[in-house]
DNA sequence: AAGCAGCATAGAATAATTTTATAAAGGAGT
DNA sequence: ACTCCTTTATAAAATTATTCTATGCTGCTT
C-alpha cells in the first residue's frame, strides 16, 4: 500500500529524502502529476501519493489541482529553491570525490629513519615535486623504532625505516638496498680491509639504541658470533651526522651507512675500510599500516617510490 | 535482509538519500558505528549495512575499522562537509516554510470593480498597511465580469465586485453594502423624491455593460417590470467618475453607487434625489478561486477584510 | 450525455530497511 | 595463554515502505 495506515507514513523517520525532493521538483516542472511520473518512471499514483505524504509533513498545500491543470502553492514556489538545491548537492556527491581524487596537490607527511630521511627522501620528493604540482612534503625524521610505532599508532601513514620490527600492525614493503661500511677518519692509519673481528680491538663510535644502523649492525655482531659487549665504544651520538664529525675528529671508526658517507668518501674527509668477511648488506623498507587506507596523494607518492 | 543479493541494493534508485548521509555524517562524528547505532536509535548492523552500502555506492572505503576505533579516510573528510550541508538543508526545510509564513511583507495583488476598487479599498489597504509592515498592494481596477474571469481563470487571487455572476470556480463571500442613489447636478430642477417609473422619463449618463453598478441597476429595472430600452439615455461612459462628471455638467441624471458621491454630496455638487418605492441595496461580494490556495498574506488581508 | 483527461484511492505485489541473534577479531586484564 | 569485553560483520526473519494495477471521481469538451 502506498501509505500505512491512511496517510501516515514512516515509523521514526522523515519524508524528505532525496527521492521525494524530487517527485516535487518534477511535479513543479511539468505542473502535471502524470507528466512527473513519466519522467521519473513511476505511475501516476506513486506520485501523488509522494505529493500527499510531502504535503503532510509540511502540514501545506503545495498543488492547487485544478480542473486541468494543476498550480503551485507559494508555499511550493518558496520550496521548490532549496529543493532544487539539494538535489543538486547530492547529484554532485560523487563529482566531489572525483575531483578530489584528480587533485594531487596537498600534505604529504612522511615518516623515515635518519637516513632515509637524510640521505634518500630529500632527492625523491623534490623529484616527485617537479612532476607533480604542489605536493607539500613534510618528512619526520625519527629513529626506526619510533618512526614504526607513529605508523601502527596511527600518527603517521607512511614510513620509511631501515629495520623490520614485528608489529602485527605494519606492512613492509621492501625499498632500496644500502650497505653498512666502516669508516676512519683520514688520518687514522689502518690498513684498506680488515676482518669482522678486528673491530674489537677498534675504538667504535655508534648511534643510539633504537637506530636502524645499530640495530644492523648488531644483526651483523650477532651472526658473525660476536658479542656487542665485548666492542670498545667510545662514544655514542645521537645523529649520523655527529658520527660522522666525530669520527672525521680522529675519535674512532664508525659503520655507517654508505649513502650517509657518500660525499665524504668521494672527497677524501673519510675512508672506507672494508671488511672482507662480512655480508653487510641492508634494507630499507616502506612501512604503512596494514589496516589503514592511503589517501590517493600517498598512494600516487607510494607507486612513484615503487618504480 | 539488510541488503539484497549480497551487497547490491535498491532496484533502480541510488543511495544517497538523507537517510543514509545522517547515518554517514553519525558515524563519522562518533567514530563509532554502535555510537552512531545509539544516537539514531538505530541497531549497529543497520549502521554497518549503510556504510557498507554507501561505499559500494561511491566505490570508495569511507572508514578504517581498526580494532578499538575507527579512522574515517581522506575521502570521508572531504564528504562530511557536504553531507552536513545537505543535512542542514533538509533539516531546515521546514523552517524555511515557517519563517515563509510569518513573513507579512510581499506584494498583494487585488481584483476590484470600479466601486470597490476606487472608493473601498484605498481605506482598507492603507490601514492594513498602519498595522502590518511592509506590503505592496496593487489593485487591479476593471469592471465586475473582467474581476470574476481573472479570478475564475487563475490570473487574480481576489477580488472585490458588486456583482454576482454564475461561475463553478469562483466563491462569493458577502462583503459590505452599498446603496444606489439617483443623483443630479444642484442646478438641475426636480422634486426630492420621485417614482422609480419616473425615471423613464429623464435623461440618464450611465456606465458601460459589464459595469456592476449598471447591472444592479438593471436588475432593479427588470424587478420594477421597466424594460431597459424605455429609459431615456442620452450618454455611457467607462469609468465612474465621467459618469459624475457628466452629471455636474448637467447632461442629466444618473444611478451611482452612494459611496461614489458621498464626498460631491457633502459638499454640494450634486445632489440625491430619493426613489420612494423601490429597494436599491446592493452587496460587494470578496471572491477568491473555489480550488485555489490563498497565499499566506492574502489569507491574512483577506480576514482583516472579513473582520 | 458520453468521452476524455487528470488526479485520488485501494489493495496486492515487490522491495528496502531494521531487527535479533550470532560470529569474528583484537585488546585488556588476570 | 586464557577469558572477558568491546566493536564491527553477517545472516535470516520481521517489519515497513514503495510501487504497481485497477478503478473511481470530477469537470471539461463535443
């Protein structure tokens, strides 16, 4: 039946949807029931039963039905605005989120460990930039550790770090390979390649606990047999960039990662002492929540740091 | 079942209507689908379904259901600003028609016959005006049959005539009296009172056919058994005020409603002259269209009328 | 007066919404 | 690790809404 219990409608709701706005509108265009009917591909009776139910609500006339023609009410006429309105509003919902989704300008923030965010992310966003418009890049630069627990808390979207942490949380996706190399000032005299061992007997400046190089590199210790305690550590900085001062210094070797010291080493400010029997391979990783979705901005940025 | 044949909904109809956009806009401002459930009085799988179904229909995730909270996504920030302006809207939808009806102000257009139209209404709308604030009126002046057809025929909302003419659209609402006098100029010689047979003999101005004045007139001629083509006439004129200038001039005597002359009575320009046996009343009708809605300010002017 | 055009009404058929009941998943506390 | 608790998901049944067909009514039109 058209309407429940003669002309009361709807347990708890209102009439004014989307659908009834617009057998009105219809109505008011075609000033005819049938013809709104046709248009909207309904019979007559579902439209007038709408108009009645919509009159009810409004407790007003909104048609005078005449003889052979019907004519609005000014009520109807002082309605018909703002439901045309709306109806265009939400006709327009699904543009919104089409143009939104052309837009690539906007904030990108992006989490990464010292250096990715130093040494790697710099080049990328300002390449990403140049072919794409006005992205505004912010990148947090934080110790791996903290930069995975901002991703699995849900400060930040996307990650890049260099160590794999397990949190049920976090998706690692494997990014660019870097290589752990041991580093001397200039003046420190020691031979081209040394054994894995022999850093034992080295003075040893390090990064903080929760630093991807350190946790590398005591990966590197574990496998190899060698216990960290055993290492003669002179100092530990808490940036790569105080490593590096403080190895050029003469204060000890340093691992380090080979993109962090790739000016350095090209100058001649370090040198590379490189360890022959060591893998001392690494990955970065591009972390994301696993149950969180990316914005399209980040997800443009994400396929863009993939290929 | 909450959808039909898994996931696909509504056989020709989209999703978007007011309903589901509260239900949106709940959730996302709870981010809570049981908190949103509880504010709309709704259970939690409903709010589930719609969101559900309000994805499907925009082919994009709206929500990241993490364990503890949910996290609405990009797309979902830029929809809520819309979806509440919408929301507003509809919500405001009656108030709209309120604030309509307490509003005075707006244009009034009025039918009336000469009589009403001339010597009536230039009161009654002024005072109205005194008391309610800001309206425009516009009296359309025509004789009584063009005052009925407008109305009949949905050009005129009201009218005031001193005629009745038979129409199935129009309503006849008895209004003031009036009185038909014979009047001449001062200078013209004749007894106070006379017959109303006397008339055959003198020489009458008179309006126009569709004039009610002159209907009336007619009617009281065709009451008395005097036929109309006895009557000397020796002018017609189109508006009343010719017919009282002829008068003045002393071209002969006329029929006029009394309210016309009243202030030439006063001062002596013309003068009445009683007619001892015959009954010249006459009543102003107000019509309006039998099916028409009055707007709310001609509803309000006409019980000033009425009162 | 019969035919026509246009809206209203009633009841049946169809579709959509909401509910109850239950599952599944992830945290928090013991 | 186990259990409880909170929160969302799923399924089927119950409820409610919408739309349709058929028919009635009214006032023009011829």
């Amino acid at each position: 039946m058209a309407r429940n219990s003669r002309g009361r409608r709807r347990f708890l709701n209102f009439i004014m949807d989307i659908h009834h706005l617009k057998v009105f509108a219809s109505v008011y265009k075609h000033k005819s029931f049938s013809k709104a009917a046709e248009e909207l591909h309904l019979t007559q009776p579902t439209v007038s039963d709408h108009i009645r139910a919509f009159e009810d609500e409004l407790k007003c006339r909104l048609f005078d039905r005449l003889p052979r023609k019907i004519i609005p009410t000014k009520e109807a006429a002082v309605l018909i605005t703002r439901a045309q309105e709306v109806i265009e509003r939400v006709e327009g919902f699904k543009d919104v989120l089409g143009e939104f989704r052309k837009d690539l300008s906007g904030h990108l923030v992006i989490g990464a460990s010292t250096i990715p965010g130093t040494y790697i992310l710099p080049g990328l966003t300002s390449s990403f930039r140049q072919k794409n418009a006005s992205v505004l890049f912010e990148v947090v630069v934080s110790d791996s550790r903290a930069i995975i627990d901002k991703v699995a808390g849900d400060d930040l979207l996307i990650g890049i770090v260099g160590a794999k942490l397990e949190s049920k949380q976090v998706d690692y996706k494997p990014f660019l390979d870097d290589e752990l190399i041991v580093v001397a000032s200039r003046k420190f005299d020691l031979r081209k390649s040394i054994s894995i061992r022999d850093l034992v007997n080295l003075p040893i400046v390090m990064r903080e606990q929760g630093s991807g190089t350190r946790r590398e590199f005591e990966k590197i210790l574990e496998k190899e047999g060698i216990d960290f305690q055993h290492l003669n550590i002179v100092g530990i900085f808490g940036s790569t960039d105080a490593v590096k001062q403080a190895v050029k210094e003469g204060m000890g070797i340093s691992i380090v990662s080979r993109r962090s010291v790739k000016d350095e080493l090209t100058c001649g400010m370090l040198k590379e002492i490189r360890i022959k029997d060591a893998d001392m391979k690494r990955q970065f990783y591009i972390i994301t929540h696993r149950k969180r979705t990316l914005p399209h901005l980040y997800k443009m940025f994400l396929e863009y740091l993939l290929s």
